[in-house]
C-alpha cells in the first residue's frame, strides 16, 4: 500500500518506532537512523539472553525497517541526512523541541532542503505552548491529563495504566497524521509539519469526562474495575475472574432472565444504563452471588448463549495462547536466528482485504544497512564509508 513512500526514522523508544512500525508494516521504506553504535531504546525494555544488552523495543517496534547510524550532532552528520531528505517523503522525529532544532530536524530546516518533506514531530507537549520546551513521558501524560485521578480502588492512590497506552497512542495519531499529509501531498504537491503530542493525546482521552464534569456539574473519582455510566464490573467465580458488561437495556433484560431476578425489570432504581451504575451498589452483591456459585466456563458459556458480553480475566501468557490471538495473526513469529531464534512480536492490526500489512522481517541491527543506503542513495564509494566510519560520523 505504501510501497514508493521512504521514510527517515529519527525516533526511539516507543511513540515515535511505533508509528513508523505502523507505515513499514503497509509497506512503506523506513529506514531507522540511529547514532553510532545505537540508540538508547536497545538499553530499554526485558532482558532476553541473560548477559545481553536489553533488545524487547528494537525486537518488535523495529520490525520491517532499514537501519543506519548517523550523528545528526556533527556537521557533517547533519550534511548527510540532507541529502537524504532531499530522496525521501517523510521524517519522523521525537526529540524534544530544543533537541530538535538543534539537531536540525524542524520543519522550518527540513522544508527549506524538500519543499515537499512531510515532518511529524511527536513529543510530550507538541511544538507550541508555554510547556513546549519541557519533557514529557507516557506516566507524565497519564498523570497530568486527569487519567491518573481516576484510576485504582476508592480509598487508595492515583493509579496509572502500565502499559504505555498514550506512547501507543500517540503513535497512531502520528501515523494517521502521515497518512493524512501524503494524501495533501498527492493532491498539491506540498509537504508539511504534523505536530502530535503525549499530552494532547491524554487530555482527549480525558475530556470526555471534563465535558460532562462542566456541563453536568458531576465529578469523576475512582471506580475500580467499574465503568462510568453503565452497569460493568469484575466478578470473582469458582476458579478465577470474569468481567461482565450489562450496557443497554436488552442485554440487562437478558440478564435479569438468566439470573432468574425478572422483579429487577420493573423496578425504577434499574430503569437504565445511568441509574444502574449510579445504583450499582444494591445491584452488585446479586451479581457476585450468582457467578459464585459457578465456573468461569459455566458463567462465560450461559453468557454467550444469551448474547451478553463477558470475558475471562486472563493473564498475559493465557491470553496471548487464546486461538483467537492466533485465528487473527495478532501474534507473528520472526527468525532471528542464533541464540534468540523465533521471537514471537505482534502482529499488523489493521486488516486491509486488498493491502494487507505484515511484519517479516526482524529490526536491523545499528548501521546493518549502512552499506547500501548510503552507496545505492548517496552514491557513496566504500572508501568514503570507511572516512566517515573512522571519523565517528556513521
């Protein structure tokens, strides 16, 4: 689907990889830069080989890319990566806004080399603003967008998500961004700056709840495993947890049947999804009783068969052994060979009928593709690589 489209990944750690995984995932040339002898992300994450640096990041966010080291500190450094922007469509970047521009990687520096260079900037507080110039990680976003408030148990402290679900997040916006300017692209001929941050990302999340705290005069606080505005909680059964979701009035219909309570039906405490939740104190020892008495299968399977959505609470190696993970691909195996092996990354999850993305290849090692990108785009002899490699510049 994107097959033609080059791409310069100046980004590390997971928002900025993780939308660039997403382009090279539909077949766009992405081609990681990485300063000599590598990034800080292959210091970040799990250790797989006992004794070895720390790969999890590069060993799934990578996938798909080429890579190349380059200091983009020295001069001619900053020289080289011109030239390249001057053969590509995109540059992803996720340094700060002071690390940005002085590494010259703005859109006002970049555009002035390819009017058309499409520049997406993603970082804590975007590229404007009194906070622009300050840091901003995933639990910075969850903490000062509100999210963290209301987060956990009532009684016990803020809570975040441990997943970095805005770095995700925010990933996606970038890459929808990307998607969006290449589209202007073909229409005008025109590049331009996709500006994308953690703390935007975050207070959309949140201001959903700010909107209804302003205009319905409620406020938010802690639920626990419960959900706003609906009937929806964990339940403990026999042998482990479900969580069941009785939103809208059918499946609650369908609900009171099976559990044998119809009387719920005509009383006005239960009328609908708002009054559920807000009554669900009253409601909620019926539910716990009636899954109590019953195994998780037989909760799941009467469930299903009156259409009302419950699932098992897993852990992360049951979930990921569930045939569904598998039936969808959202699992992948990718040969690295030697001591790793087959590592088991994540898989495209948009399914395109006619363009389907895949991820095939495992990420490259810092400067595995030096050879070739700099020789086939730069036109780079090989006495030239081994100047710029003793200088310190690739």
């Amino acid at each position: 689907m994107l097959n033609g489209i080059r791409v310069l990944d100046c980004t590390r750690i997971v928002a900025g990889p993780y939308c660039t995984l997403l382009l090279a995932s539909m077949g766009a040339e992405v081609i990681r830069v990485e300063r000599p002898g590598g990034e800080i992300d292959w210091e970040i994450g799990a250790q797989i080989l006992e004794g070895k640096e720390n790969l999890c990041h590069p060993l799934y966010l990578s996938c798909n890319k080429k890579g190349i080291t380059l200091d983009l500190r020295m001069e001619k450094g900053q020289k080289l990566f011109a030239e390249l922007v001057k053969k590509s469509d995109v540059v992803v970047q996720n340094y700060s806004y002071g690390g940005a521009k002085k590494l010259k990687l703005t859109y006002d520096d970049l555009q002035k080399i390819n009017p058309s260079i499409i520049v997406a900037a993603l970082s804590g507080f975007g590229q404007t603003g009194p906070y622009h110039e300050r840091n901003c990680w995933d639990p910075n976003a969850q903490a000062m967008s509100g999210m963290m408030s209301l987060g956990g148990f009532p009684g016990n402290p803020p809570t975040r998500n441990p997943l970095p679900i805005i770095d995700f997040s925010t990933g996606v916006y970038g890459a929808l961004g990307i998607m969006y300017a290449l589209r202007y692209r073909d229409q005008t001929g025109e590049g331009q700056l996709i500006d994308v941050a953690l703390f935007d990302v975050a207070t959309h999340f949140t201001g959903i709840v700010a909107m209804e705290q302003k205009k319905a005069k409620q406020r938010r606080t802690q639920v626990g495993n419960s959900t706003y505005w609906a009937l929806a909680d964990a339940f403990e059964a026999k042998d482990g947890w479900v969580f069941i979701s009785l939103t809208t009035n059918p499946i609650w219909q369908r609900f009171c049947k099976l559990i044998g309570e119809e009387s719920l039906l005509s009383d006005r405490r239960y009328s609908d999804d708002y009054h559920r939740f807000i009554n669900r104190e009253s409601i909620i020892p019926l539910i716990e009783q009636w899954i109590a008495q019953r195994t998780t299968k037989e909760v799941l399977d009467m469930a299903e068969e009156n259409h009302i959505p419950c699932s098992p609470i897993n852990d992360i190696q049951t979930a990921m052994s569930d045939p569904q993970v598998r039936a969808r691909e959202m699992l992948v195996d990718i040969d690295y060979g030697g001591d790793l092996g087959t590592v088991p990354v994540p898989g495209v999850v948009t399914k395109l009928s006619k363009t389907p993305g895949k991820l095939n290849k495992p990420c490259p090692l810092p400067g595995q593709d030096n050879q070739e990108i700099y020789s086939k785009l730069l036109r780079l002899d090989s006495r030239d690589l081994e100047n710029l490699s003793n200088e310190g510049i690739i």
